[in-house]
C-alpha cells in the first residue's frame, strides 16, 4: 500500500523549489497559487534567504504549495488529489493540510488560503512572546517528559524512535538545554514560536472565526490525523482537528503506528522531503522509502508507485 506523507515547518531551504519549475504545469500552478496567497510563492521557493523563509507567514503556504505541485506531478491530470491509488494520507503539523488536498477534503486553493491564514494567525501569536523549539534526541522517555515539565515546557512534537520536541518560551528552553535530560542531545529548532501549545491559542481562535465558511469534503482516501493517529472519514471532523491542532501536540508516532496497522509498504515524502522518511526508515523496517526532493527523483518514484500503488482506475 502507498502512502503519501507532506512534511511541516523547518523542511524548507532556500531554493528547494527552483529545480520543479522546469516541470510541465509547476510555475503555472504556483503563480496561480502565489495570487490566491497574495504571496509571491516562486520568489520565495527560489531567491529567498533561510531568514526570510523562517517566518511563520510565509514558510507555510510554501511549504503546502510546493507538496501540492509534487503532488500533481507524480499524478499528472489528478489536480492535487492522489486518490484512487493512494491508500493514505498524512502530513506533519502544517503537511495536514497538504494531506488534506491529497485527499480532496480541501480544495488546492481552499488549502492555500487557509494555510496562508494559519501562518499570519501563529506568526501573531508567536510575535506575542518570544518562543520557539528544541529536539529532544535520546534519552528515557519517562526522564524526558519529566525534565520537560520541570522546566514549565510542552513536549509539543512525539517523532518517535526518541525524539521528542519541546516548546516554550526562549528563556525556558535555554534552562532547559543548560540542564537536559540524561543521556539525551538538545538541538533548537528553526521555527519561530511555540507552535502545538498554549502560546498559540490566539491562532486558533483566528481560524476557528474563518473555518466555518469552508465548505469541505469527505476524503477520498484514507486521512491519518497527528491528534492520535485515527484515519478520519469526515472532512468537517477534520476541518475542525487542523483548527485545533494548531495549540495541540503532534503525535506523529502515532500516525507512524497507524500506517504500519493499515499495511503501508512504501511511503513517498513530497518536497521539501527527507525528514519524514527517516523517520519512518527508523520506526516502520521494511517499509520502502523515498524522499522526493527534486525532479530528480520522478523516475524512482514512479517505480515505487508502479510497484506499490493501487492499480490505475481503483474507485476512490
């Protein structure tokens, strides 16, 4: 079974998107979606700096959109939607929404628009308090949760195989990385806030204002959810968890657990890939990998889904 998995915040460099421009149908789906954004998306996924591209604001609409245009490519004629012969979905924190397009509970421009609001309501938030996070590698998990606490943090992000984020204030992960769980490595993150915590409850407060004038869609294939790793049936349930989880912890050890139930043999990741599929390269063994990182790699990708994907003309 194919899994298509979209990455979240802090997968983004400088210039990933340069190289699928020159794909059939990318700059024109981009500048379409840069109007729908009010944001120059190919600037940005070309010639902006990492400075520039860190910023709440802009990084999540890239991000979705740069997931979407893979999409249509390793799907050509399908839009966004990988259903039919995908047997599921997942994304990572801001990644969900680009599942949710995958799997047609969102429209490519519904999906753009409302990335493009989450981003400005967590860019506000975290403008609030200086806040960010830190990877917690290694360690006891139990000691790690408590270390976390102790230093009044969120474990806001469960990655599995060990690794743990914490978020908080700047002063409170600095305590925290001046005094770390045993046996563990701290590494800060370059995101810019507390994202999945209290920090950001006046984001979800923005979005849940807007979520109801969406109008929204079952999904056509099955959709895991970072909340607990459910496959979802229900698009306005879902609508109402990328509201949610915008203040909730990520458990995509969870997701990681559920695709191993739903019997997934291959897990694509859509650009900017690489940090999914090592994790699911560390957490589901013998499942086959690739991180779809640039045109480069269309070729191996389309063996992958030749071999692992449902035959073409499955209903979805």
């Amino acid at each position: 079974m194919l899994v298509i998995v979209a990455p979240g915040q802090g997968a983004q460099t400088p210039g990933f998107l340069a190289p699928w421009l020159e794909v059939d149908g990318v700059a024109d789906r981009l500048h379409w979606w840069s109007a729908v954004a009010g944001l120059d998306l190919v600037h940005y996924g070309t010639e902006a700096d990492a400075d520039t591209i860190r910023d709440t604001a802009v990084a999540q609409p890239l991000l979705v959109a740069a997931g979407m245009a893979a999409g249509s490519v390793l799907f050509p004629g399908s839009g966004s939607s990988l259903t039919g012969r995908v047997g599921a979905v997942a994304g990572h924190s801001v990644g969900e929404i680009t599942a949710a397009a995958f799997a047609r509970v969102l429209t490519p421009e519904q999906a753009v628009a409302f990335v493009r609001q989450r981003g400005l309501a967590m860019a506000g938030a975290a403008a609030e308090t200086a806040t960010g996070m830190s990877a917690v590698l290694g360690g006891d998990p139990d000691e790690v949760a408590a270390k976390i606490a102790e230093h009044g943090l969120t474990a806001a992000n469960n990655n599995g195989g060990g690794q743990i984020v914490a978020a908080g204030t700047l002063e409170q992960l600095a305590a925290f990385k001046a005094d770390p769980p045993a046996k563990s490595k701290v590494i800060a993150l370059s995101v810019a806030g507390a994202f999945h915590t209290h920090h950001m409850t006046a984001g979800v407060e923005r979005l849940a204002r807007l979520a109801p004038g969406l109008t929204v869609r079952d999904p056509r294939t099955a959709y895991v959810s970072n909340a607990d790793g459910k496959a979802m049936d229900g698009g306005a349930e879902i609508l109402g968890r990328l509201v949610s989880q915008v203040s909730n912890p990520v458990r995509w050890d969870l997701c990681m657990e559920a695709l191993e139930r739903l019997g997934a043999t291959c897990v694509i990741e859509v650009p900017p890939a690489g940090t999914l599929t090592n994790l699911v390269k560390r957490n589901l063994k013998g499942v086959a990998t690739l991180a779809l990182k640039t045109p480069d790699d269309l070729d191996k990708a389309r063996e992958l889904i030749a071999e692992h994907a449902a035959p073409e003309g499955t209903p979805s």
